[in-house]
C-alpha cells in the first residue's frame, strides 16, 4: 500500500477517535447536574421595594441544570461578601466614585437564614430576603452582596456562584434613578409685568417616602446628577390622601407654594384624554432660582399611566 495512503488512513483513524471522545465529553457534561445563583448581567439580581409598605419581600434563588433529575437534595450554604461590591464598583465605574453603588446596612433587612435546599428531583430553592425601605436614597441602589460557601451535592456553576441583590426603591409616582414627566407652563420673574416665557421639556421625579417625592424647581438643570444642585435647588412635594400637594424645599432653596390659581391648584390628578391615562401634577410656586432672581411658575408635570404590573413605577392596588 502507499505509503501516503497509508498515513491518510491513519489521519482518518485519529480524528474519529478525537469526534468520538468529544462527543462523549459532551454528552457527560450535557447530563451533569450543576446549580447556579439566579442573576441577570454581572450577576445583579435587580429588587424594587415599595415605600408604602414598611417591610416586603424579595427572594435569592437558586436554580438547578442538567438533563437528568437530581437524586440527591442539595443543600446550599451562603456568606456576605463585600468585597463582592468592591468588584463590581472598581470594573463598571472604575474611578468614577460617585456611581459606586454602597452595601445595604443591616437594620434595613433580615435574611432568617443564609441555608436553603433544591430537594432531590427538582431544580429551583429560593431564600427570602425582608426590605425596610423607609430612609433609603433615590439616588443611589444597594447591594447585599452574597456567595455560595458550602453546598452537599453536584457541582456549582463558578461563573454565577455569588449573587448582588440590588435594592431599589418606588412609590406611586417615582423610582430609584427618577421617573421623567413631561413638563409644560409658564415662568416669569416675580413683580415683573411683562409676558411669561413658555416653558416646555422633561423633568425627573424622585421617590422621598410613601408620600413625599424631589424634584428640581422651575427650570433648574442638573445634567450631571450633582449632589450640590439637587440639595440647593430641589423642592419637595408631599402628596396628601385628597391628592392635594404641599410644595417644601427639600433643603437650602427658598421656595413659597402659591395657591388660589385655579390652572395650577397645586394638586395632582388621573385624567384620561379619550386615548390615554396620564398622571398630572399642577403646580404654582416662587423661587429664589440659581441667577439669584425670583420666579413664579406654573407647570403641569404629566406622565403616561398604565396599570401594568410587570412596570416597577407604578403599584396596582
């Protein structure tokens, strides 16, 4: 036989020796349990906690692969690990320490306990994990940062090994991060007897507390999510069970709520245009603005409302 045949028969040989091993390397790992915390990009398992309830619920899951059922129950063990937080700080925001999201301080949650198990012949445990909200910033998430320390069968996935349960926070008007109405109205430098200059953009609102939300006043900007500007031009609205709003610096801005305009009561509103349901704030107010002059608007705040619960801003009762 040819020599060079011969080596060609032999080349044949080897590769389906390879194919076959392969082949069976993936059918084993393609049956092999392995288990997994449950997490989304980054291993962030994303939580929104309402402010109208005192205390609720979120849960840390952990989720079971494999094509054959599990024979064996599986007890996982977790452990707080901070440096978890560091992580994941240090490779998204790198230097840029004011986006550093912080870890949740121990008196605004309960874990009753860190073991849990997927029983023998299924593929999903879950722990619960009890939120106090009330205090929390809309500025900021949260973590609680956790990661698998023992576990009594099978494998664990070590690429989702650790779970960062990120806390935010809503009420019925807002959510961590702001919620953007449309804004319309008027401004026009108080005393002054001149037109009013029409006023048109968005404007973000952040959750306080069950009944209070932040906004900055008038036309004030904060591109840059500063600090600074919102403490120095930011106003409050607290939202009364009649639905009425009383308008309150939120902390160096001299502000006075104006009421009597019957366009602008100071109020907010469900109203539905014949094709939409919108959320409408109406508002008058004077403010001592960044220019150092004192202006009174009037705005109408407004928002699209639909009753969907899958949408974190909103809570259908």
């Amino acid at each position: 036989m040819n020599k060079y045949i011969k080596i060609f028969l032999i080349i044949i040989l080897f590769c389906g020796l390879f194919s076959c091993n392969n082949e069976e390397v993936f059918q084993k790992e393609q049956y092999k349990n392995v288990f997994a915390l449950v997490s989304g990009t980054d291993n962030v398992s994303d939580w929104v906690h309402d402010l109208r309830k005192p205390e609720s619920e979120g849960y840390v899951s952990a989720s079971l692969g494999g094509t054959n059922p599990s024979k064996k129950d599986i007890q996982i063990t977790l452990v707080q690990d901070n440096k978890l937080i560091d992580n994941y700080n240090n490779v998204i925001f790198d230097v840029n320490t004011s986006k550093y999201i912080r870890p949740l301080e121990g008196s605004k949650y309960t874990i009753d306990s860190y073991v849990f198990t997927i029983p023998a012949g299924e593929v999903k445990a879950s722990i619960p994990v009890k939120i106090r909200p009330a205090g929390l910033s809309p500025d900021s998430s949260y973590f609680i940062a956790l990661k698998v320390d023992t576990y009594s069968a099978y494998e664990v996935n070590p690429d989702k090994d650790y779970v960062l349960y990120r806390v935010q926070i809503k009420n019925w008007w807002s959510i961590t991060g702001g919620t953007s109405y449309n804004q319309r109205g008027n401004i026009l430098a108080s005393g002054s007897t001149g037109n009013p200059v029409q006023v048109f953009g968005t404007k973000l609102l952040f959750p306080l507390t069950a009944t209070k939300v932040r906004l900055l006043a008038g036309t004030e900007i904060n591109d840059t999510f500063d600090e600074y500007i919102y403490n120095r031009y930011s106003i409050v609205m607290n939202i009364g069970d009649d639905n009425k709003i009383n308008i309150e610096p939120y902390k160096n801005l001299e502000v006075m709520q104006i009421d009597g305009d019957p366009d602008y009561p100071n109020i907010v509103v469900l109203e539905n245009d014949g094709f939409n349901t919108y959320k409408t704030f109406l508002l008058c107010y004077s403010y001592k603005a960044s220019d150092d002059v004192t202006y009174v608007i009037k705005e109408e705040l407004r928002l699209e409302y639909k009753e969907d619960p899958q949408d974190p801003r909103f809570l259908t009762d």
